[in-house]
C-alpha cells in the first residue's frame, strides 16, 4: 500500500475545514456560554457577597444596638431602684420587647436578602438553561 503525498495533503486539509467548522459552529458558541455563565456566577456571587456585606453590618448595628440597649437596661434599673420595684420591672420588659422587636426585624431584613438572591439565581439558572438548550439544538426555547 502505497501512501501519495496528495493524499495526506488531502487528509490534512480536510482536518483544518473540520476544525474551522467545529470551531466557529461549537467551540465559540460554547466558549461564549461558558463566558457569559462565568459572569452570571460573578454577578451572583458578588450579590451575596453584598448581601454578606449588608448582612454583617445590620449585625454590628444590631449588636451596637444590643450593647447600648444592655446599657440602658442598667442606668434603667439603677434608677428603678430607687424608684421601687415595680417602676423597675415594668422599665425592664419594655427594654426587652424592643430588643426582641430590633432582633426580629433584623432577622426579616436578612431573610428578605437572601430570598431575592435566590430569586435571581433561579432566574438565571432557568435563562442560562434555555440558552444552552437553543445553543445546542440549534432554535430558540421560549
């Protein structure tokens, strides 16, 4: 068996028309996606880091607020010492109730941040799927 030199030149070429195809039909459409899916990841994940970020300072206030609260609880029954006892109690539950009602809001706040998150995740997950499906069938799903 004889191997032409016209033959492999062939053989070659047909392996570069393949490649140019597969390349601007395949690789740079799924390049692309890949891209664009990176840059989904990135947005997502510097929403949570914002919401991280909101999160841990709605913690410190919180705790400023729990520190300041805790104060006042103790000039509160200092005072309501001298006042008397019940003066002293009814100061005290007050005290409580809103530092349960700043606890709880808080608490809402980070719920609310992390739905919406999750939210736009879904809504990217579900658009980036959709993309990829038409990518590879080659038609648009709606």
């Amino acid at each position: 068996m004889e191997i032409h030199f016209s033959e492999i030149i062939y053989i070659f070429a047909l392996g570069i028309i393949l490649y140019i195809i597969l390349k601007k039909q395949l690789f740079d459409p799924i390049g692309k996606i890949l891209e664009e899916r990176e840059g989904i990841i990135n947005d997502s994940q510097s929403i949570i880091a914002d919401a991280q970020v909101k999160i841990e300072k709605n913690r410190e206030k919180l705790d400023k607020a729990l520190s300041d609260t805790n104060t006042q609880v103790w000039e509160i029954h200092e005072k309501a010492r001298d006042e008397g006892f019940d003066t002293r109690k009814e100061l005290i539950k007050t005290v409580q109730t809103e530092a349960h009602e700043m606890l709880s809001n808080a608490r809402d706040e980070i719920s609310r941040a992390s739905q919406d998150v999750i939210i736009k995740l879904e809504k990217d997950a579900d658009a980036f799927a959709r993309e990829i499906a038409g990518t590879i069938l080659g038609k648009k799903i709606s």
